[in-house]
C-alpha cells in the first residue's frame, strides 16, 4: 500500500465507521497518546524497564496506531504525504549528507 493509498483507506474507513474526524486538537491529543504506548512498549522491550505483570503491549499494532493518527493528521489539514516525504527526504539529504559520516559518536 503505498501513502496515498494509505490516506484513502483511512478517509474511507473515517467516513464509514468514523462518521467524522476529529478535531486537528483531539487528534494531536490522540497522537500523542498513541507515541506514549508506543513508547512504553519500546522502554520495556529495548530498554531497561522491565515488564509489567501481564501488561505486554503489541509493537506492530501500536506503530500502525500512530500511523492511523498521523493520517488522520494529514488527510485534514490537506497534507500529501507522499509529497511532503519526498520534500523532506530531499531537504535532509541536502542538509546531512555528509553531516552523520563526519560524526565521530557515530
């Protein structure tokens, strides 16, 4: 499924099972939720937080949460994610493209 796609399919499920979308605030409210469980699934799988007694969170499943979100984001505000990633890829190419091979941490 390529970005476009993606957003269709979240524009068609919003306008069948969604009835409308939320507000850009209650998403960013709800994204922001979303990199919280992601988050502690991440703490506690690659980090040094240990599990909790019967609370193992799904990575996959909240990786995809915060993707539904952040196109909700974008199908609202009129954002092509394809563009914009493309945009952003090319402006950081020309930014770093020799900024992290001269990085000595690295």
């Amino acid at each position: 499924m390529t970005l476009n796609e993606a957003q269709v399919a979240v524009d068609n499920w919003i306008r069948k099972y969604g009835v409308r979308y939320f507000n850009e605030l209650t998403n960013m409210a709800l994204l922001t939720e979303e990199v919280g469980e992601l988050a502690r699934i991440i703490a506690r799988k690659y980090g040094e937080q240990s599990e909790k007694q019967g609370s193992s969170g799904n990575l996959q499943d909240e990786i995809a949460d915060v993707l539904f979100v952040l196109i909700c984001i974008a199908n609202q505000t009129g954002t092509d994610l394809t563009q914009a990633f493309e945009k952003n890829l090319e402006k950081k190419t020309l930014r770093d493209s020799e900024r992290h091979k001269k990085n000595p941490k690295l």
